[in-house]
C-alpha cells in the first residue's frame, strides 16, 4: 500500500476529523504507546483506577460522546488472541469506559478471523467510507505513524473485511 507518510500527531488529527464514521480494526497483541504506560502499569498492578481518570484519554472520550450524540459512529473491532495477551485483557477490561462514552466495541478471535478472510496483520481506520489510514508499527509495537488511501478499490476492500468481521465479531470476548 502507498500514499503519503503520516506521522503520529497527522493521524490523530485525522481520526479527530470524521463527520460519520470512524471504523477501527486493532490486530496487534500489544501496542507500545508511551502515554498509555501510566494506566497499563497500573492495571498490571491490580489497580483499577478508571481510564477516565486519566488526563490523555479525555479528549478522545469526549470527542466520542460528542460524534455520537450528532449521530455519527465510532465502531472498533479487537483481534483477539486466545488466550488474550495482558495487554489484550487491559483492552477488554477499559472498553466499558469508550463504550459509555458511545463507542461501539467488539470483539473476534484471531483463530476465526482467520478462515473467515479478515486480515489479522495490520491495522487501520476507515473515516466517513472514504478515507482509509493504515497504521504502521516497529518491531517493538511502537506506532511509526502511517499511510492515508482514498482510491476506491482499496476503500472497498476494507470495507468489505470490516462488514466481514463486523457480522462475527461480538459485543463480549468470549
């Protein structure tokens, strides 16, 4: 896939500007997001402070309510492992927090994504059905930033891997 290098700060601002939709689909065991440290270690600690309780998560949050209430969608699917990795179950044990705030989360096993034809190895976003960004990651997890795709085969594609998952994924990990 090609199209113009984004860095971190340009996809953030992308996925802040959607009128619709924003559709995500997270394949990675793990994500290594150096502002995310504070509540995952906490959370390794047995400590069960609310996401909300941390200042980086309140804007998307916000944005959140503030798209759905205008009737716009905010949808994720996680790929999950079986079982799920530890950052895996920090994902499914926040996803109450997003999902009060209107974000549609849900969930499908990396074992049944598979056969079904959804990829399982690469990340992205597709905004308003028009705009894809593929996210792209070191070896150590880390995001490196991405690519923005508009041409349509391409736009039809993911879409047709989402709606895919979209019909096999369910609203509880297991």
């Amino acid at each position: 896939m090609t199209g113009p290098t984004l860095t971190i700060e340009d996809i953030d601002r992308l996925t802040e500007r959607f009128a619709r939709s924003a559709r995500r689909l997270e394949t990675r065991r793990a994500y290594e997001v150096e502002a995310e440290a504070p509540a995952l270690e906490a959370f390794a600690r047995g400590d069960r402070t609310p996401l909300t309780d941390y200042p980086y998560y309140r804007p998307w949050f916000e944005r959140i309510r503030a798209v759905t209430a205008a009737g716009g969608l905010v949808q994720r699917i996680r790929i999950l492992d079986e079982p799920p990795t530890p950052y895996q179950e920090w994902e499914i044990w926040i996803a109450p927090c997003a999902v009060e705030a209107g974000e549609n989360i849900r969930y499908l096993t990396r074992d049944h994504a598979r056969p079904l034809g959804v990829p399982t190895d690469h990340d992205w976003w597709l905004l308003d059905d028009t705009r894809l960004v593929v996210l792209d990651f070191d070896d150590n997890d880390r995001p490196q930033g991405g690519h923005v795709l508009t041409d349509p085969p391409t736009i039809r594609t993911h879409r047709t891997w989402w709606d895919l998952a979209s019909r096999h994924a369910t609203t509880t990990p297991t």
